[in-house]
C-alpha cells in the first residue's frame, strides 16, 4: 500500500527545522489483521514504527473497537529496533518466554513493551515506554497526524516531553510505502 502526504509538509521556521507533523497516510482498517503489525515510517524517513489491531480496547487505541495503536519501533532502551509479540508468541533470542499480552519485546536487552497500557515498561532495562504515534481515522483510511511523548530515541534530551523535537534529525514523512 502507499501511503502519502495529504499536506504539502510541515512549516519550516527560519532555523529549518519543521514545527508541524505532517498528517500521512499509513494503512486502513479494512486491511488490518488483529495482532498483525504493519511498519511505516513516521514522522521522519528512516523511523520505523508500528500500526496494530489489537482486537482488544487498549489505551489510546482508536477505531471501532478502539483496539488499533501504533507505536515506534525503536526501543528506548539504546535505540535498537523490538519485535511485536502476540499473546502466546515467543522472541527468536528467547523460545522459552510466552507474551502474556499484546507486547513490545527487544532482543537486544531484553526491553519489554505492554501495548495494552500505552506501551508502558513491564521489564528490561528501558528507562520510560516507547513514543505513540497519534492516529486519526477517516472512513476506511488511518493516518498519523503526530507523536505523543516522550520524544523517539536519539531526539533531543532523553525522557523530553517536546515531541517537536522528533522533527529534528532527518527528512520530513511526505510519502512512503507501507509494508
């Protein structure tokens, strides 16, 4: 699926960094599978993120059931990128684990993710939850609009509340293909 742009890009004050996020497209609910993500990437080029049906309500969820989130892919941790986990499902760095819920789990030190409770920590060394991206819905389209705190790893001040700062870094979501 491709997913574009509907603005023409955030504003660019003179210092050049974008104080907007752009509203993109990155999936529909009609083709959301529960507990199978979709990546896209959100608000910059190179950040991966997350878009899944939980089949359950979850905070901040949107949607019929207010069961679909999307959350970024990079652990806050020391910024490697986690795999989702289904209930029941295991991480290849650890076939003995069993995901209690619908979770975040990174390999590289273990962080993990609740993503029924806004993706808070429930075990590893991550420091605070990884960032939602907000979402809105329009008939059958989902689009990101925003980020919510704290700020992607590698922006800014670490735990920062200035979601502005996931602006900065990179090159600005105008279209992409969603996977």
């Amino acid at each position: 699926m491709i997913a574009e742009s509907i603005v023409n890009g955030p504003g660019l004050p003179a210092s050049g960094v974008p104080t907007t996020f752009p509203k993109v497209l990155v999936g529909s609910v009609s083709q959301l599978q529960v507990n199978k993500p979709i990546s896209f990437n959100y608000p910059l080029d190179d950040e991966p993120n997350l878009l899944i049906d939980l089949g359950q309500a979850a905070e901040g969820g949107i949607g019929p059931n207010s069961s679909i989130i999307a959350f970024s892919n990079i652990c806050q941790h020391l910024g490697c990128t986690y795999d989702f986990l289904a209930p029941g499902e295991a991480p290849v760095c650890s076939p003995g684990y069993s995901a209690a819920g619908p979770m975040g789990y990174c390999c590289c030190h273990g962080s993990q993710y609740d993503f029924l409770k806004g993706a808070e920590v429930i075990g590893g060394p991550a420091p605070r939850p990884v960032p939602s991206v907000k979402l809105e819905i329009d008939g059958d389209s989902i689009y990101a609009i925003g980020m919510n705190p704290p700020t992607i790893y590698g922006h800014g001040t670490a735990g920062s509340t200035d979601v502005t700062e996931d602006l900065s870094g990179g090159n600005v979501v105008t279209s992409e293909s969603s996977t």
